[in-house]
C-alpha cells in the first residue's frame, strides 16, 4: 500500500482547504533523492562467436545471429557483474567473492551493434545501471577494474527455461573465478561511473492528475509459499474499503477485478477521482474468485489482465516473485506448472514487443 499512497500525498502545490492531500514536514516528502546510494553506469566490451555452420552464410545473415548472441551475451556478463557485486550470505560457497553491497540492472543501456572482428566473432558494447553505496568506485579499487566471466557455450546462454536457466548450474550458480583456471575465464575491462545525483526526483504529479482522475491496477502474483497473493490482496482490498474507497462487490470474496474500487479525493482544489483494480489468483478452497493459477487458462487470464493494465492504467503495482535475468523483469502470476502461460517478461523472447511502444516502456520501468 506504501507506492500507492506515494501517488495520494504531497500531490499538491498550494494546498486547499478541501484538500485530501497531506502536507509532510520538510525532509519526510515522497522524493525518490536518496544519500545513502547511488546510481552508476558500468561499461565495457566484449565479443560473441557464431557457430561454425554460420561460417557460408552471407553477411547480413551472420549480423543476425550476432545480435541474437549479443542479447544472450548481455545477460550473461551482467549475472557475473551482478555475482561479483552482491554481498553473499555466510552459507554460500563464493562468499569470499567480491561483495560490494550492490546489484546490477541487468537491461544494457545500448542497443549495441555488434562489430565484425575476424573469422565469426563480433565485438560489442557492454552498459548497465548499478545501484550502490556512495564509496562503490573507491571500494573497487578506482574507475577501472576488471571482470572476470565464465565460459558458458552458446548453447549454454540459450538456455532460459524458467527455473532452469543456464546459471542455476554449476559453476555459474555461485560464481567464483579463483576456483577457475585463466583459460576458463574471459577478462573485461570495465568502468564504472556515477551518475549525476538528482536533487529533485519528485514523481509529476500535476500530469498524473490532470484528467481528474488516475487510474491503478494492483497484480499479486501466484505465491507458492502460503498463499500470500490472497492474504496480500485481501488485506489492500478491506484497507480500501475501510479508506472510504466504494466497491462494486459486497466483499472481496464476491469481488471480481471487472470494475475498479472508486474514490474521490481534492487537489489543488480540484476533485480527483481514484481507480483502482485488483487482480489475483483464485482459491475455490477459501472460496475466493479469480483464474486457476493451476491451469494454462488461468496462466492466460492472469497475462491478459496484466497486458491490459499496461496499455490502459496509469499506474500499475506488482506484488509477487521475479526473476532478474529475464533480461530485466518476469512476472510470475501463476504457478506455471503446466506451460510458460502466467509470466509476462520483458525477455529475449520479446514478449514486451507485442505490446504497443507505451506499453512496453511502462514494463520495462515497472
């Protein structure tokens, strides 16, 4: 419930009277400034190999292959960036390893066009963001450092099948390249550079509201451990109600995520009306409605609700597990026992591509 009233408190200006807003003492304001972290971009090169059979092909051909294999090879060096930078838990076999505090957004900034070098290798640039601590540059060692990554086939980095993606296994899964001889190991050279710090990072909440009204979409995804996506989303849905929020439905048991909770708010004077969805798996043993997570039918429910609050809803909140190296985010809505219906990612497989350009910016800053 907390991002939901980022976007209800301190949304105006010149208060009213009849304002709903909040007004929060000075330095408790909803900014997204922080002092305690920081942003950076890491950067640097590396390169791809096509497989022999590439060898006959014509060029264009074999630029096609290279730029499927640079995606593959992204993700790669940002799961051994990602490794390096992590702190690790006292159990875990690599906790001698790096550990910086940090961790890796694993999208690369650069659409990168990969460069022929010799034979069928291609040469391309490498760009993340990093979040860490202020002293990140200095604790390794200066601007420059060097990664060192594995080996993993074409093959292997192909490989991305939820739950047995290629660095589940060893010796990606907890990487250490001490334990490695040097021609396992490629080296690159990387750098890493601050961002400029923002001082004002407030989100725009004149454009928000400008309509009169906003609408949000709330998603719990299917959880394996206790059922937390009916416990999560029961619990907002009696918050809102217990809020003053109107439900179509006589209680969540009979709420069906068809028509939104409604509320309305003043700011800056003027009223705003409040939309709010909220999907989630159902349970028929707590007589709770909602798509079988256990079938592909609920998987393709639970996509369809999501993509349409994506194209259509302002903002759009996701309660649930995810997986980092799907390129930038997956969203597990359903068990997925039965198929890959129920995750909606932003992947190599391009799902995100299906939908329009908004959309899929919205995915991708989710």
């Amino acid at each position: 419930m907390r991002m939901l009233l980022v976007f209800l408190v301190g949304c105006s200006t010149v208060p009213s009277a009849q304002d709903d807003d909040v007004v929060v003492p000075d330095g408790k304001e909803d900014n997204f400034y922080s002092s305690a972290a920081r942003e950076y971009f890491v950067s640097g090169k590396s390169t791809v190999t096509l497989e022999d059979e590439w060898a006959q092909k014509s060029d264009a051909e074999k630029l096609v292959r290279a730029k499927q294999l640079v995606q593959l090879k992204n993700l790669a060096v940002s799961w051994f960036l990602d490794s390096y930078l992590i702190d690790k838990e006292d159990e875990e076999s690599n906790k001698g390893y790096g550990g910086f505090g940090s961790l890796v957004r694993f999208a690369s900034e650069d659409e990168s066009a990969p460069r022929a070098t010799t034979g069928l290798s291609y040469e391309f640039d490498y760009r993340v963001q990093v979040g860490g601590g202020p002293s990140l540059v200095s604790k390794l060692g200066g601007a420059n450092f060097t990664l060192a990554i594995g080996k993993p086939s074409n093959a292997e980095l192909a490989q991305l099948e939820f739950n047995h993606e290629w660095y589940r296994n060893s010796p990606w899964s907890s990487w250490d390249p001490t334990k490695l001889a040097d021609d396992q190991l490629e080296k690159i050279a990387m750098k890493i550079v601050a961002q400029t710090r923002s001082s004002d990072a407030y989100l725009a909440y004149d454009r928000l509201l400008a309509d009169g009204e906003i609408s949000v979409a709330v998603h719990f995804g299917w959880d394996y451990w206790d059922r937390y996506d009916i416990k999560g989303s029961r619990n907002l849905y009696s918050f809102l109600v217990g809020q003053g929020f109107a439900s179509p439905a006589e209680s969540y048991q009979k709420y069906d995520s068809k028509a939104p909770l409604t509320k309305t708010i003043h700011s800056n004077g003027k009223p705003v009306v409040v939309k709010i969805w909220i999907f989630h798996p159902g349970d028929p043993a707590q007589m709770v409605p909602g798509p079988d997570p256990d079938t592909d039918e609920g998987g393709k429910l639970l996509e369809a609700d999501m993509r349409d609050s994506l194209k259509n809803r302002e903002v759009i909140v996701f309660e649930g597990h995810s997986g980092a190296a799907l390129r930038i985010c997956a969203r597990q809505l359903a068990q997925d026992r039965r198929g890959r219906h129920g995750r909606l990612e932003d992947s190599l497989g391009g799902d995100a591509q299906e939908l329009p350009d908004r959309a899929g910016q919205r995915l991708r800053h989710l």
